[in-house]
C-alpha cells in the first residue's frame, strides 16, 4: 500500500534517484560495458540469475544497480553498502576492493564448478616459471610446491579477503530495504556535500553523525524487516531530516554573512515540492519554541532501550480521525497527528487528557504514532474507557485547540481505505469488495502498520528542524501530581 496520503512527502536533491545522476555519461559507459560483458536483468531472469553489478561509490558507502534489458536506468539499487563510521584509509580500501569489478571466470567441463581466469592464468605462470627454476637448478622440492601454491592463493585468496572486507561494510538488499535506505543516503550525500572542503565544526560534526545514523539503520534493516523495526527506522529519519534542516540553515547563515559556506549556499537538505500539512502559529512566546542543541562530541548513543509499561515515553503521538473539514484553499482534512503533550492543554477537557495521555504515553516507543483506534483496542475493546475519561471530548477540544493555533498539528487528508485501516484495531481486517466484479479483497495488520510508517514519514518532514509544539500552559502529568 504505498501512496496511502494525498499529499506525498517532499523529494530532496537528485542525488541516488537514479544511477549517477550527477555524471550520465559514467552510467552510459557502464551500460554499455553490461552488455558486452555481463547478464542483465530482464523478463527472461530467473531467481538463478545473477545479473551484473555496477557499483557507484560514495563517500559513506556504495549502491549497486542493476542494468534493466530496457535501457532505462533503474530507481531502486540492488544492493547498499554502508561503510562503518569514522572507517580509517585501511577500511576504505576495503570499501573499493568490494566494489571492484567482478572477477572473469572459466568453466571446466570435467570438473564442477568453475576457475577464475586470473588463477588459471597465474597457474601457467607458474608452472613455467617453475620449470625454469628447476632447469637451473633449483630443487623440485621447492619449486613444485611453490608453482601449487600460487595458483591456490589466486584462487582463494580473495573470498577471504572479501569475507575480511565485509566486517567493516554492511550490505543491505532487498527492493523495501533498499528502497528505505536510500532515502537516508540522500540526506547523507548533502551532508557530506555540505561538510566536503568547511572548516565549520557543526557541518563536519553533522556529516559524521549522519554516517552513525546510516551504519545503524543498515544494521537494523539486515536482522529485521521495515514493518517490524519501523519506529526505529522512523526515528532515525527524523533525526536525518534535522540534520539536513540544521546543515541548511548554517549554510544560509554563511551564505549571508559572507564567510567560507558562502560558495555551498544550494541548501542540500532542503526538500522540493509541497511540504506535510503542519498547522504552527505565526508567532510564539520564547519559552515555545527551544532551540535545538547543539552537537556534542563524541559517539551518538543509536540504541535505545525497549520501554516497559512502567515508564512513560515522552515523544509520542496521538492519531484520531474526525469530521473532516476543508480549510481555505486546501484539500479535506479528516485525519490529525498531535503531540501526546497536547492532551495536557487546559483547554482540553481534565482530567480525561490527563488520564489518556498516562495510558497513552505508557510502554509506547519513542517517535511512536498510536492511533485512537489502539487505545479502544487496549482497554478491551472500549469498555473500560468510561474508566480513563471522554475521549470523544478530549479529541474534539483538540481539535478546536488546533484550529485555534494554540498547538502544532500534522493534518491529514486520508484515503478510505487507509482512514479505515487506522480507525479499526490492530488485529482486525478491512474487507474491500469490487463492486463490479464482486471480489473481496482484506487487508489486514500489515496493511494498517504500512499506512502508519507512511504517516511517520509525513511527521518526520513536518518535524524537521524543530518538533511539534503541544502548546503552553500544560498541567502536570497524572505521575507528576501524585509526587508533588
């Protein structure tokens, strides 16, 4: 289910959407070196084949394309290859010799298998040489062994090598993965464009921690699926995304001011097009809207701890549908995304937000998108909600409050199939009949959490460069009024 929002998320810079996107020429030459030498990929593949590689090097890492038998560069590489942060020249020279270009090998009949065509060219070598050797003299106990030895050490020699290589590189394939991680590798290109030749502290601190956020996400999407580990791969675009906003704002603060940025002023982290439907009041009092800190030295702690039901995770968000409206010169709105902290607002009907929001922020994951419909789902199928408070009115205060500007709010314009994905429980399943052919079609659970890493991806841009505001004035959570 992908496209589940009217208004897709912005798309960054050219870098990676297709191969060598910044030098065509390269991708012709390759494409033509493919086909002359290698199999491409077209109907005719079978999972048996093994189409030919061309890899396109970058400073963080490498992307691997296939070459379609179409002539159309391909959009989603077939391999990613990470390269471990602050990786020294050693490690670097292991990222080339993976990405060298596969070795030519010989098939023998007799014999399963095949030769690479270096080892059998090095064994002729050898074996003359070694003729040589012994027809001066040298003994056939040492000239035998060694003329062996060395068409052996071509021939193996270099999967060990590359098995050596590999531990400092994680390679992540498959069309989601790789699909997920190249959206990262943009960002991380225009960081490292952005850092390349500066001595600003804050633009190379910031291409170093976007590496760190790389390298993990990879690991994340080697052991685990983008369903199963989406709120950490969602958390990790976030931070992505305000580094790029941060690297943004340096370079156009230099660009002003005239210093060394002045020449990189292009803005890389800056995405194109429209932006998520984000509702942030004109102005604010200072306390509102913090600034981010700083960068710090030193690594950046990626992983987090599993919550538990005891601790309550601050950076949650509540999903509710409602009557849809249609602001002024825009599309319906019949979906919002707010801060858990909202349900604190004394507009909010109290203490129902209170209460909603301790269940709501309780055994949750940072960056986590729990829509109303869970909530119903938990406290046994909404019977128990007379116990927590009147959500019908704590969401319609909200709304009101975001109407009202007095809180940010990401504003959503669903399809209905998607709205009735995130409006039933997690376990249930949403039946579509065809009305002209009378087919059923059900979508289920996985449907539903693919329409939330999409509405996370909207957040994440909405969210770049500062977090959504929950408003001022906030009363103390249900925990912080037992202890006082």
């Amino acid at each position: 289910m992908t496209d589940t929002l009217h208004t897709p998320p912005p798309t960054t810079a050219a870098h990676h959407e297709r191969p060598f996107t910044r030098v065509p020429q390269r991708w012709t030459k390759e494409q033509s070196r493919a086909l002359r030498t290698g199999h491409v990929r077209d109907h005719t593949c079978s999972a048996a084949c093994v189409p030919v590689l061309v890899h396109e090097r970058t400073p963080w890492g490498w992307l691997a394309w296939t070459v379609p038998g179409d002539g159309n560069p391909p959009e989603i590489p077939h391999q990613i290859g990470v390269l471990t942060p602050a990786a020294t020249r050693t490690q670097r020279l292991a990222l080339r010799w993976l990405t060298r270009r596969p070795a030519q090998r010989i098939a023998v009949d007799t014999v399963p298998g095949s030769l690479r065509f270096a080892a059998a060219a090095t064994a002729l070598i050898s074996l003359l040489a070694g003729l040589f050797a012994i027809r001066h003299g040298v003994p056939q106990s040492v000239a035998l062994p060694a003329a062996l030895l060395v068409p052996l050490l071509a021939e193996h020699l270099p999967d060990r090598l590359d098995a050596r290589a590999r531990a400092h590189v994680r390679i992540v394939e498959g069309d989601v993965a790789c699909r997920y991680l190249q959206r990262l590798a943009v960002l991380q290109t225009s960081l490292v464009q952005a850092a390349a030749g500066s001595d600003c502290y804050e633009l190379r601190r910031s291409a170093e921690v976007g590496q760190g956020v790389l390298w993990d996400a990879a690991g994340l999407l080697q052991t685990r699926d983008t369903r199963t580990a989406s709120a950490a791969l969602i958390a990790r675009e976030r931070l992505m995304l305000q580094l790029a906003h941060q690297v943004a704002r340096i370079l156009k603060r230099t660009a002003q001011d005239g210093t060394d940025g002045a020449s990189q002023a292009s803005d890389p982290g800056r995405p194109l097009g429209p932006h998520p439907t984000v509702l942030r009041p004109a102005t604010r009092p200072a306390p509102r809207n913090a600034p981010n800190p700083p960068l710090q030295k030193g690594p950046l702690p990626m992983t987090q701890p599993e919550p538990t039901l005891a601790v309550p995770t601050p950076d949650v968000y509540l999903l509710f549908a409602h009557e849809p409206y249609y602001p002024v010169g825009a599309q319906e709105i019949n979906t919002t995304v707010v801060p858990a902290a909202s349900l604190l607002h004394p507009r909010v009907r109290q203490p129902d937000g209170a209460r909603i929001h301790d269940r709501l922020v309780h055994g949750r994951r940072p960056g986590e998108i729990v829509p109303l419909s869970t909530l119903t789902h938990e406290l046994d199928g909404g019977a128990r909600w007379p116990e927590v408070g009147d959500w019908e009115s704590a969401t319609e205060d909200l709304l009101q409050l975001i109407r009202d500007d007095d809180c940010d709010a990401l504003r959503l314009g669903l399809p209905e199939l998607a709205l009735a994905l995130v409006c039933a429980s997690p376990h249930s399943e949403v039946r579509v009949v065809d009305p002209t052919s009378g087919a059923h079609r059900a979508y289920g659970p996985a449907d539903r959490i693919e329409v939330l890493v999409e509405i996370g991806r909207h957040l994440a841009w909405a969210e770049a460069g500062s977090p959504l505001w929950p408003g001022d004035g906030l009363l103390p959570t249900i925990n912080s009024a037992d202890a006082s």
